[in-house]
C-alpha cells in the first residue's frame, strides 16, 4: 500500500492529505519495509498542515475531523524507532511554530493528545532525540496565552495541581548542553509572562519553587569556577585563560539577565524567592566575605571576582530590595542590623526599601512579617559573616581605593561607580555611603526646606553646608562620621603605582559626586592635589627633553580631550569584565632597560595622561571652567641664526627630496646594505618642536644646494661616538610616529601576542675624529635647541600654579576642613 504513495499528485492538494492521513490510518506495525513511508508521511502533514493554515481552512477542518493528533500517539506507542520519535517532535514543532490561526492553536492544545507527547518517556540519552524534544517543548510555550494555558494545566478547585509542560520543561534546566539550558529558559520565562494567577502560584509552592533554588546554586557554581580561572589567569598568563575568562563571563551575565527576566515578570513570590536565594547563597556567605584586605583561610571568591560580581549583579538585576540591602551590608558591622522590624536602619531602610515588592502583597501583615524576615536574613547572615570581626566591606573598598593594586582599586571604583549608577538605591543609602551626589544632597535640603523640617533651613543655607548631617539613628550615625570616600578619591590621585586609566575612572568618580563645586574639598586635599599636580608636570617636563618630544604636544593636546569628555561623561564607560583579565604587560618592557623608544613612548603618553587629569583637577580644585583646548603656544619662532633657518627651511616640514642650503654639513658614509656604503652629507636641524637627522646630496647644477635622501627623527637618537672606531657615530632612528594605539591597560582578551618592534641603528663613518666630534656636538645642539622650543610651548600650560598665590587657597575655600 505504502508504494502507491510515491505516486504523481498535487504536492500541497487537499486530497494530497486525505491519501496520505487514510494510508496512515492502515499502518499497524512499523518496521524496516514501512518506516521510510511513516516518516515521509509525517513530514508531508507538517507541510500540508503548514500551507492550509495559511491557505485553506478545510484542511485543519480535515485535521481535526480524522483525529490525525490521535493517530500519531497510536503510531508511537506501537513505534519503538528512535527515528519516528524525532520525527514526529519534529512534525509537532513545525505544525505548532507555523499555526496563526487561534482556532487551530486551540485544537491543538484543547485534547490531551499534547500532554500525552509532552508525559512520554522518550529515550533521552540520545542527544539528537532531546534537542528535538526541546524544541516542541519550547514552540507550545511560544503559543502560551491566558487562552490557551489553561487547555495545558490540570485544576482541582480553581488551583493548578498540574503542569506538564512547565514540570517537564525544568527538568533539563540545568543541562550540561548550553543551547538546552537557553531553550529551556524560554519557556519558562514564556509560562511567566503569561501572568496567569493560578499558575503563578503554581510556579512558586514547593516542590516546583525548588527550580529556583538550583538555579541560584548552579549561578554561585559558575562563579566559583569563574574565580578558580582568574586564579590561574594571575599565575600564567595566555590568550587561552583570557578567552576562558571571558566565555566564563558571558555565561554568568547571560545568567544574570535571565535572573533579572525571571523578576521582571512581576511575580511576587519569585521576586522575593530569587532575592532570598541570592542574598543568602552567594552574596552574603561569598562575595561580601571576600571583600577584605587581611588573607583569609575559609573558602572565598577573591577581590577581583567579587568587585566584579557586584558590578553585574547591581547592573543587571534591578530588585530594589537587593539594591538596598546589599548596600547596608556594605555599611553595616552585623551588631547594627536590627532583627526586628520596628527598629529600622536609617529610619526605614528595609521595609521601605523593600516598597516596590511589598506593595504587590495585599495584606498589610504580611508586609510587616516580610520586612521582619529581610531584618532576621540580614542580621543572621551578617553575623555569619564577619564572623565577630570589626569589619565592613565599605572599608575593604575604600582601602583598596587607597592602598590597594591595580586591579583592586579599578574594582572598587566600579563597584562605587555602579552603586551611584544605581536607580533602585534609595538616596538614603547612597547619602550614607558617601556617594551621593552634591546636587541631590543640596535638592534634599531644598525639600526637607520647603516641607519645614527641623534645621533643614540651616543644613540648606549654612555656611558649612557641605557637611553631611546624618539622619541616621544610633550606631550608624557614628558609622557614617567614618564615611571617606572623598579623602579616599584624593589619596587615589596622589599614587604613582595606578595606571593612568584608572585615575581617570576615579577623576569621573570625584566629579560626580562633587559636579560644580570646590567647597566639599579642605586645605588637606588641596595640598595633595596640589604636590601631585606639581609632580606630574615635572614628569611632562622630563618628557620635554625625552625620546617623543617632538609629539609631546600633540600628545597632550589628544589626551585633554579625551580626559575631559571621560570625566564628565553621564556614565563610567569601561566594563567591570576588563578588571578579570590579566594585567596589560607592555611588549616593549624587556626592551626597558636597553632604552627603547617604544617602551618611552609608552610611558610619555601614560605620564601625559596623568598630567591631563591631574592639571584638570587643580583647575578644578581653584574653582575655574575646564577649556577645551589646552593654553599651549602652538607656534613658536626658530632663532633666525639656527641651522634651519641657514638651509632655507620655512615651515616644520622636511621630507625626502626636498631642497635646502647645504651649509655646515659634514661628509660621511653609511651601509645600509652589507657591503654597500654610500656617500652622503649628514646635518641635524630643529625648527620648533620638530627636528631632523638629514642625509643630503649635493645638486651637481646647484653648488651649495642639495637633496635630502635620507630624513629621520631627531629626538631619541641617543648620539655616541664609538668607543674603539672614534670616527664612527652611532644614531638609534626611531619611528617618526607612534607605532603603537593608546595605551591599554587589560589586553587579556587579545588572542594575538603583539610582536615588539625594534629601534633602528644608523653608523655614521666620517673623515676623521674631529668631524665625528663636530656631527655629535651639532647633534646635541640641536636636541638642545628643540627641547628649549617644546618647553616655550608648554609655558601657558605650567604657568597655572605659578601664576596663583598659594597662600590664598585656604581663604577661597572659607577654611574648610571637612570631608
């Protein structure tokens, strides 16, 4: 029977699915002479389903009137092929993702033909069998609606008691096979946004509520294991461990976001069971006991993965219960957490911070019994933690800040950079953590002025205005006297061991906190900012007569703008990931102690760096309007006898072939192949901050005058006349650009190992020693002259400091000591 369906006939006609349906219908047993026309016939109603749906009602009509859902349960249960049973998940998805018809859906899912598929205990060590099963499972969840979930549920007096799709579905939620856990993870976050009532319930008793219980514990796991790579990261370095890290990365804030969809269907009970699970599995026993300067022995996550989980977990999931309690753990030595309700930290802090899901319960009880629960997990999970110690992990963050490594103090700018970022803080937490920005203190007092509240008239308009007058109760307002986040900033920017990227994340810290005004600093800052500005401006002035000062300018003039627009940007713009990759260790530090000028280089435009911050805060700091452009003389005239102006050069341009006046140049010879010398005639010219190594020939038509074949820079050569040979200078030619990007600190994630490159070498041979010692000394002279014209450019910039009395900045600042 089975050849004649092989037989010619419309492909997609009615009666096409009226044979193949009534030839299936005589199928009795499935074996090796039948299974290829079982199969074929499958997929043929997948297509034929697929196109009258879109087409022909009476095909559906013809669907359900023969019971063909009916006849592919027979068939399985008679079909024991792995091979049938991947073909008929896989007819099922494409007849399900395809249907648009509501009527059809609704027939689908109306018999128990679907729960009957979804219940049956397929072979699930084959992998191909459980991708397919996935995949059905996932394209019903895709036609959930208030409509049709109901059809898949089983009730007992208006309570669902039954759910196959979803109690299956989780089963797999932690598969080993990343594209199952994502399908999964679709379906589940397809049953919640449905908002049924019933279900949601469903979802949230015991033992389905257990669902998100492991999901917390295999989201610590991955963090756990993401410590255990960053570990092994920091003794070996390679592109490999860097590429674990961040695929490491990716799958715990795909995690993350999944955790922050799961919430956001605004189930109440889930909202709260995830934040439960969250605060007590990894937060509290983990990340925050990793938060401490002293070693520990017991089982932590490390600094660096902790700063790093913080960051995420703030940034991704927005509960703004969590927001808040993780900030009083921050603040908090455990003897200050009250376990009762009606002793609230900061007058209201838990159960007000816990409004937005406290007000989704209906009866006020329950409220209060929530709020008294959050007190009990923070009071008892606090005192697991510190474990009887006097401390606090907002003081681990703001001593990393100050004495902290690289790596440490990045991680902490980001963890405070996020909880100011952070909308689901109250302003109240962020007030005690010193992070709240002066203009909000400023709109508090306002309100609290305008409303008439005790002294707010005085906090608002008082000459010491920029105190902070706590309105925190007990203990904690004698916590909140210890807050220095300010003098932590300050104390940052006086280091000389942090990167200049780094200062700069810190620079955006401080001006948000403080956007228009100097009064929050007193004489002890001013002093630090003060000696660290003037350091840094002797480091630019040691690069004034350095390898790269011909680009010094330009350097600096490039690295204004970006300080400027990176410190007063609305948002930190870095990635807490870069702060688990690797330390960037430049290719050119080995060459460090043979002078290369690419390790000087980089270390120019570090310094530089450095300078721009740190010039933009003393500015700043006087209370002045940051320019956009650097005060630099860009143009500075070249003595009329220099050698420049003696070979005709106008503009501070020279490039091969170029003429010029030949006068005072010294004949030599170089190889540039081996054994090829050639005859040239060597001067060295400056012209403003530019300055040139010259090889010219003389124009046998032109006598005097010649071309220059050879030009490189003159800054940097390094001249030295051979110790054995004293007829023999040696010239070390650099590029006459940087060869390199801007400085990075965290190149980890490159999977390419840059290869250093290598100075040039020129030997100039001359006549005799008296020449070479006549080349060398115009050499030094020009180097001289081009340095002298680089500093005269950088007269406006320096002249800041020198040019305000600082005997008056304690009285500008009204005598302010406070922090």
């Amino acid at each position: 029977m089975w050849f004649s369906f092989w037989r010619s006939r419309d492909r997609l006609s009615l009666d096409e699915l009226r044979f193949i349906v009534d030839q299936l219908k005589k199928v009795q047993v499935v074996n090796e002479v039948n299974k290829e026309f079982v199969i074929e016939a499958l997929r043929s109603i997948a297509e034929l389903i697929t196109y009258g749906d879109q087409h022909d009602a009476a095909y559906f009509e013809f669907f359900m009137e023969k019971q063909v859902m009916g006849e592919f349960v027979r068939i399985l249960r008679i079909c024991e092929s792995l091979i049938f049973s991947r073909q008929l998940l896989q007819t099922m998805s494409i007849i399900i993702q395809n249907l648009k018809n509501d009527h059809s859906i609704y027939y689908m899912f109306r018999n128990e033909h679907v729960n009957y598929l979804i219940a049956y205990p397929f072979d699930f060590g084959n992998e191909e069998l459980l991708s397919y099963y996935i995949s059905f499972l996932r394209a019903i969840s895709g036609k959930l609606n208030n409509d049709t979930i109901s059809l898949l549920v089983k009730t007992k007096i208006d309570e669902v008691v039954g759910f196959p799709l979803y109690v299956e579905a989780i089963r797999f939620a932690l598969h080993e096979e990343s594209m199952i856990r994502t399908a999964v993870r679709a379906l589940t976050l397809n049953v919640y946004h449905v908002g049924d009532d019933s279900v949601n319930r469903f979802v949230s008793r015991a033992p389905h509520s257990d669902y998100f219980l492991h999901l917390i514990e295999f989201f610590r796991d991955r963090c756990i294991h993401l410590k255990s790579i960053v570990s092994n990261a920091k003794k070996s370095q390679s592109a490999e461990l860097s590429s674990s890290i961040l695929c490491a990365v990716d799958e715990i804030e795909d995690n993350l976001y999944y955790i922050s969809d799961v919430v956001s269907a605004g189930i109440p009970d889930v909202g709260r069971l995830i934040m439960d699970k969250v605060l007590r599995l990894l937060i509290f026993p983990l990340v925050l006991p990793s938060l401490r300067t002293e070693a520990v022995n017991e089982p932590s996550l490390g600094a660096v993965t902790s700063l790093y989980l913080l960051c995420c977990i703030l940034r991704i999931v927005k509960i703004k219960d969590l927001a808040n309690i993780v900030a009083a753990a921050l603040l908090c030595h455990p003897e200050m957490i009250p376990e009762s309700a009606e002793a609230k930290i900061n007058g209201n802090l838990l159960s007000h911070a816990s409004s937005d899901l406290a007000s989704q319960n209906k009866d006020a009880n329950n409220q209060n019994s929530m709020s008294d629960t959050k007190n009990h997990i923070l009071h008892s999970a606090l005192n697991h933690m510190y474990g009887g110690m006097r401390f606090a992990p907002r003081e681990a963050l703001l001593s990393f800040v100050v004495s902290g490594d690289e790596v440490q103090v990045s991680g902490s700018l980001n963890v405070l950079a996020t909880l100011l970022q952070t909308k689901e803080l109250d302003e109240s937490m962020a007030d005690a953590l010193g992070i709240l920005p002066q203009y909000k203190q400023h709109k508090k007092k306002l309100l609290q002025a305008l409303v008439g509240e005790d002294s707010a008239e005085e906090q608002l308009f008082s000459s010491e205005g920029n105190k902070v007058k706590d309105r925190i109760s007990g203990e904690l307002d004698i916590y909140l006297q210890k807050l220095k986040v300010l003098d932590s900033l300050v104390s940052l920017f006086c280091r000389s061991n942090i990167s200049a990227e780094t200062l700069w994340h810190g620079g955006w810290l401080l001006r948000q906190l403080l956007p228009y005004s100097k009064a929050e600093f007193n004489s002890h800052h001013l002093t630090l900012l003060t000696d660290s500005f003037h350091h840094s401006t002797a480091r630019v002035l040691e690069e004034a007569r350095g390898t790269w000062l011909d680009l010094l300018l330009a350097a600096i003039c490039d690295q204004w703008r970006k300080c400027k627009r990176a410190i007063e940007a609305s948002s930190l713009r870095k990635d807490p990931k870069c702060i688990l990759l690797p330390p960037f260790k430049s290719a050119y530090d080995e060459h460090a102690s043979s002078e290369s000028s690419f390790a000087a280089g980089e270390r120019m435009c570090e310094a530089v760096k450095v300078f721009a911050l740190l010039h933009h805060l003393h500015i700043f700091s006087l209370g002045k309007v940051l320019p956009d452009q650097p005060p630099v003389f860009s143009d500075v005239d070249t003595p009329e006898k220099s050698r420049a102006r003696n070979a005709g050069l106008n503009l501070p341009e020279l490039k091969p072939n170029a003429e010029i006046n030949l006068v005072g140049t010294i004949p030599c010879r170089i190889a540039f192949e081996r054994s090829k010398e050639r005859h040239f005639l060597f001067l060295a010219l400056s012209m403003s901050s530019c300055g040139w190594l010259v090889l010219a020939e003389e124009l046998p038509v032109k006598p005097g005058r010649g071309l220059v074949r050879v030009v490189a820079p003159l800054a940097g050569c390094n001249p030295r006349v051979d110790d054995k040979h004293l007829k023999w200078l040696h010239l070390r030619i650099r590029p006459s650009s940087f060869p390199f990007t801007e400085t990075a600190i965290y190149a980890g994630h490159s999977k390419v190992k840059s290869k250093a490159l290598v100075d040039g070498r020129w030997t100039l041979a001359f006549q005799d020693e008296e020449s070479c010692k006549k080349a060398m000394s115009m050499v030094v002279e020009e180097m001289e002259l081009q340095s002298c014209m680089v500093e005269k450019s950088l007269e406006p910039l320096l002249e800041l400091d020198r040019s305000t009395d600082d005997s008056r900045l304690p009285e500008r600042v009204e005598d302010d000591n406070t922090v």
